[in-house]
C-alpha cells in the first residue's frame, strides 16, 4: 500500500511526464531537466521564450489525457524491442530497460513509479515560469497539490479584500 506521500509523488512524476511530452508535442519544446519539489515542482524547457498562450494550451491539453483517464503502463523491453516505440528521447541505458507508456500518448524510458491512469494525477496547473539561464523552467503541482495551491490563493484573496475594507 503506498502512503500519502507516495501517492503525491506518483501524481507529481505522471504530471512531469506529461507536461515533457505535450510541451515537446505541440512546440517542439525539449525538456532538460525536472525537479520533483516537496511543494513544487519544476521542468527546464530548451527555449528562450514562453508565452501565456502558449501555457495555457499546454494546461488545458494535459488535463484533458487526465480526464480521459487513459491507461499508464510500465513495461520491460529489449534493446532490440525499443524500435516498435516511439520514444520521446534517448535511452541512458542499453539493459534492464523500463518503459512507461501512457496510452496514446507518451513512451519514455523511466525507473519511477506512476500511477495506473492518467485519471489518479487528478489535475495539473501551471503557476508560472521564468528564464533560467538560456532556459525556461516552468512551476507546476499535480494532483492533491492543485487543490492545496487554490485553497492558498482563495485565502489570500479573502485577506486582501478584509485589508481593502479595514484599510
């Protein structure tokens, strides 16, 4: 049985997985680097600009493969078998490979846990990005964090319009 904390995790890494593979999709953005945070979590972007717009259709594209609920799978393959996939990016390894594959949509070598469905990541929301270097590292949570973000924002909503009434 995985505790709290593995859950999140496991809904963090889907997230980071889908996010890489949408932003590489549609605008041919490569992920560099992702950091799993203990409150947030990150991915550097090889580009040197992004827009609204653009993260918007990101956010939106991402949480519809979670609604559809389509199926994650881990899967243990051969060298020779890696070319019945399209892999978003090279493998580090040549043995002992391990594929997550999420239905339709992404196939990426990986040693992580995951969750059985896109469905339990539950949501993923883009809070902001910056450069980074030559880069763009984008803020996301997943998952239970979504909610967790919202309830902050509503509470500091609520407390500036107290300010404003008092002030």
């Amino acid at each position: 049985m995985i505790g709290i904390d593995g859950y999140d995790h496991l809904q963090q890494h889907a997230a980071q997985h889908m996010l890489s593979a949408t932003f590489e999709d549609v605008f041919g953005y490569k992920t560099v680097s992702f950091h799993l945070g203990k409150d947030i979590c990150s991915i550097d972007l090889d580009t040197k600009n992004l827009i609204r717009e653009e993260a918007s259709v990101i956010e939106q594209r991402v949480n519809l493969v979670i609604q559809e609920n389509r199926s994650i799978e881990t899967k243990w393959v051969t060298k020779d078998e890696l070319s019945d996939y399209n892999l978003r990016k090279k493998l580090s390894v040549t043995e002992n490979i391990r594929l997550v594959i999420i239905d339709q949509f992404d196939y990426n070598g990986c040693g992580g846990t995951h969750p059985d469905s896109t469905g339990q990541i539950g949501a993923l929301k883009i809070l902001h990005w910056k450069k980074q270097r030559k880069k763009i590292r984008v803020y996301i949570v997943g998952g239970s964090r979504v909610f967790k973000q919202q309830m902050v924002v509503f509470t500091l909503r609520m407390i500036m319009g107290y300010l404003k009434r008092i002030g």
